[in-house]
C-alpha cells in the first residue's frame, strides 16, 4: 500500500467501457470499488462468454503479474460506479521491488485461474437458472445494495446462453419472491432463496477464494462497505 497508494486515483466506469483488449499493451490497473468488470471470450460466430468476474475483491492487470505484455482476453464493465487506477508502471515497479507485494499478486493470480477452472465447469455443467442464480450473488457480493443495474441480454451474453434461455431463469426466480426485475433493474429480495438456487459452484468459489487469499465478500454481504478496497488491504 504504501508503495502505491500515492499514484491511486478514484475514476468513474461506464456501462460496456472497454478496459482490456485482445494484444492490446496493458497501461493501468483497476481496483474496482462498487463496480463489476466481466472477463470474457469472443468466439469466431460471435458468441461471448465470461470466464471472470472482477468486483472489490480484485483487479485488473493480471498480465502485469504474469509478466505478460497483454491479455489473450477482453474486459468490459458489466455493472457501472467506480475504480481506482494506478498507472501500469507503478504497478511493475511495486511488483519488482517488494517481495511481499509480488507474492500476494501471485497468490492473486492462483486464485483467478482457480476461479476461471470453477466457472468453465459451471457453465457446461448447471442449469441456466442455477448459474443464473449464482452470477447475481457474485454480483451482489460486489457492490453497495440490494440492486444490480443489469439487461438480461448482457447477462445472458455472460452465461453463454440465449436472452431468452436468461428470460426464462429470470422469471422463475421472480416467481419464487428471490429477485425482482423491471427494465435492466434487478432487485435481489431474498438472498438465502438465490442461494438455494444457486448451484453449488457459488459457495465453493467462495470457500476458494478465501482460503486462496484470505478474505471473501459473503461473509459480509450485509455490510458491503466494510470490504472497500479489500483486495488492497
């Protein structure tokens, strides 16, 4: 922290903004705040799907860690606030020079890769509705509130799957009194309901991270603010 917390600066992230792309030299890294950046794949026929997600208990610049030029990948903003952005350089210099700030981004690294294992399980195994389920907790986990400002066509786009493959698991777990949705608005109501339609992906992902990196967010779900920053801690 003290190595970079000098060159931190609080930006603002828009809906879609593109923050990594394909070979594309990475020039900042990005600590979100109360924002979720989706890391994804483009297929050849125009697919998408997401192979990570990206809230307060992480980052960008994972190729920075690897010793990689770019990414192999695309990063977007899924859900919109804020960030703060430290300058790439600074970045590789704090790396460089504190041993201790190189293991934990490595650790980081472990962690991600465990991450993207879990997910890639999760969407050729479980049923859009459990997956569906899954990825509004992971968002919740992620921001201030009850609300996720969200389409269902992004969030398909996510999923891998059809609109109306997301329009169908939406509906049902509005119908079970779990999520309310109007209009690119989800409203989480119950999250014990989302957890019990969730797959078990969520609670092992979770349970991965925090032995990986030593804090999680589901633990303090009722009181998000208190996990600010909290990869930076």
């Amino acid at each position: 922290m003290q190595a970079i917390e000098p060159h931190l600066v609080s930006v603002k992230l828009e809906r879609n903004q593109l923050i990594e792309d394909y070979e594309t030299p990475t020039e900042k890294v990005l600590f979100p705040t109360n924002s979720v950046i989706s890391v994804v794949l483009d297929m050849s026929d125009g697919d998408t799907a997401e192979i990570g997600i990206i809230g307060r208990d992480g980052m960008t610049g994972l190729a920075i860690v690897l010793g990689e030029p770019s990414v192999n990948q695309r990063s977007i903003v899924q859900i919109p606030d804020g960030a703060l952005s430290l300058p790439a350089a600074y970045f590789r210099s704090a790396i460089d020079d504190d041993p201790e700030f190189r293991a934990f981004t490595l650790r980081y690294a472990r962690a991600v890769l465990s991450a993207t294992a879990r997910l890639s399980a999760c969407n050729a195994l479980h049923p859009t509705t459990e997956r569906c389920a899954r990825w509004l907790l992971m968002a919740q986990d992620r921001v201030e509130g009850d609300l996720l400002l969200l389409t269902q066509e992004f969030l398909g786009q996510m999923l891998g799957v059809r609109r109306a493959s997301v329009a169908l698991a939406a509906s049902q777990l509005q119908e079970a009194g779990f999520i309310s949705y109007s209009r690119g608005h989800i409203n989480i109501k119950s999250r014990g309901g989302l957890e019990s339609a969730a797959c078990e992906c969520y609670l092992a992902m979770e349970r991965d991270w925090k032995s990986t990196m030593g804090y999680g967010l589901r633990d303090a779900a009722d009181s998000p603010a208190s996990l600010d920053g909290a990869a930076l801690r």
